[in-house]
C-alpha cells in the first residue's frame, strides 16, 4: 500500500511539471479519444516503478493494453498472483483543458480481486485510497457515503464513452428519465474520480458504460470500502469485465437500476 501511494505521488509530480510544455495531443480512435505525452510518461514511470520493486507481478494499463480489441473483455479469466491495473491519466480530455479534475488511478489485484485502490489528483493534491476490510480514506481522514435516503435526494453522475458521442445515445436518454426522478445529474469526466466522490459523499450514485478495467480498478475497492454499491445493470456484484457499471451509496441502489433499464 505504501509502495502504491509513493509511485502514484510521484507520477503526480511528474504530471504537473510535464504539464508546464506542450501536451503534444494525439488522436486515437476519434477525436474524443485523445493521449498525449504526459499520460505516456505516467503511465512508463509507474510501469518501471513497478517492474524494478515486483518483477514477478502482471501489469495491466490503458496505453500499453488499450489498443486490443478486446481489451474489456482481458480479466474475464482473472489473472493469478498479484497484479496492477494502472490508469496513467483518468480523464484525459479534462487534462488537457487545463479543467483540474483528473487523477492518476492504480489498483493492486490478488488472485483475480480488487486488494488496494489509490486514485490521486495531483492537482487538488487529494488521494483517496483504500485496501480491502481496511476501511477507505481521503488523505488521512475516513470517509463514508452519502446517508441520501431516496432517489429524489440523489446528485448523480454518469459519462459518455468516446465512441458513444452522439445526440442520441442510450446516456442522453437515461439522463431524460432521470430528470425530476434524481436531484440532479452531472457528468464530470473521470470514472475514477466518480466513484471517490460517491465514496465520500459528494455524490449518490454514478453510473457508465464501456468502461474499462483501468477506469474502475481502483475506485471499486475504494467505494465498497466506504459502504457503497457497486454492481452491473442486473443488481449483480460488478466483475470487471461487466461493460455496465452502476454505483451507489447502496441505499438508493434498486431505485437507480430500475429507472437504468
Ligand atoms: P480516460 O480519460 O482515461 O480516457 C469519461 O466518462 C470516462 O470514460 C473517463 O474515465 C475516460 O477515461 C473514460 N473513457 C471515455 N472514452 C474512453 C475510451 N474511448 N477509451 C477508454 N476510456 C474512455
Ligand atoms: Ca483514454
Ligand atoms: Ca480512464
Ligand atoms: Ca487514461
């Protein structure tokens, strides 16, 4: 755990000096779906950090893994022993608007579960983490989900995967019928972060498609910790290689995946 927090802090740092020089942005599958040389540098730093401490541990990370086709598809046989499923920038496209909400996202695997996540905005310099039956914090300090009792109590969030960036997508539809259901619904540009905010408390519940292992990794073990939900759009416990990912302070959850499908 201390190892992953020193390698997530550092990557942090690493982030905000290369921010300071040009991005170098480059287009992957369309032009939403965007890296630029400061993700690739992350995620080559903690990489390394890691094949130099736990030679013997599997990695598993989105500029490195993302092009297979299949890449969600890639824990549907989990992998044995320890290993790491690394985001080396979440929320790419709020990084290069300069918008501060993005965060370095890193979990630990045992055995085919989720054992440690640590998710870190190196600007806000907040860094939630949390290891399993261990409890979950933000920074040194507890945290807990919201006590919202009803739906009609809950600030939402959900996102649009790169691909799905068209007016009529299945998220433009469940937003509408969320309207006058939820308080509210936001949509804020980095999974990882999601999850932490419904861990402590910012936020009800979330909600997504298409997301990937390197977005959820981390911010599952982070959410479960602090008493949240976290299942796929049948109620069961959320596998990562579900595609549909709905999360909640658990007492809001049925109502949330009712109104969903
Ligand atoms: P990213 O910034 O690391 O790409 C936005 O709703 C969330 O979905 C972010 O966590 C974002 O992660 C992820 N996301 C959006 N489009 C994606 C894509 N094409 N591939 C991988 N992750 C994507
Ligand atoms: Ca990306
Ligand atoms: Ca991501
Ligand atoms: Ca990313």
């Amino acid at each position: 755990m201390q190892d992953a927090i020193r390698y997530v802090k550092a990557a942090g740092g690493l982030i905000m000096e290369l921010m300071k020089k040009p991005l170098q942005i480059q287009e992957k599958k369309n032009q939403s779906d965007l890296v630029t040389r400061v993700d690739m540098h992350s995620e080559h730093f903690l990489r390394d950090q890691i094949c130099r401490d736990y030679p013997d541990h599997w990695i598993l990370s989105e500029e490195t893994d993302g092009g297979r086709e299949d890449s969600h598809m890639m824990l549907q046989e989990p992998r044995q022993g320890y290993g790491w499923i690394i985001d080396p920038i979440d929320g790419t496209i709020n990084f290069i608007h300069h918008l501060s909400h993005f965060a370095i996202s890193v979990g630990v695997m045992k055995d085919g579960c989720p054992l440690i996540g640590i998710v870190y905005n190196p600007v806000t310099d907040e860094l939630y983490s949390a290891r399993k039956h261990g409890g979950a914090f933000l920074n040194d300090d507890p945290i807990h989900v919201g006590q919202e009792q009803d739906i009609c109590e809950a600030l939402l969030a959900t996102g649009f995967q790169a691909k799905d960036w068209k007016p009529n997508s299945v998220v433009v539809e469940q937003i509408g019928r969320m309207t006058g259901k939820a308080r509210s619904v936001r949509i804020l540009g980095a999974a990882s972060l999601d999850l932490c905010l419904v861990a402590s408390g910012g936020l009800t519940g979330f909600w997504h498609d298409g997301l990937y292992p390197w977005d959820v990794a981390a911010g599952l073990v982070i959410l479960q910790e602090a008493g949240g939900q976290v299942t796929n759009a049948a109620g069961k416990a959320f596998e990562l290689s579900d595609t549909t990912l709905v999360a909640s302070n658990s007492v809001i959850h049925e109502a949330l995946i009712s109104i969903l499908v």
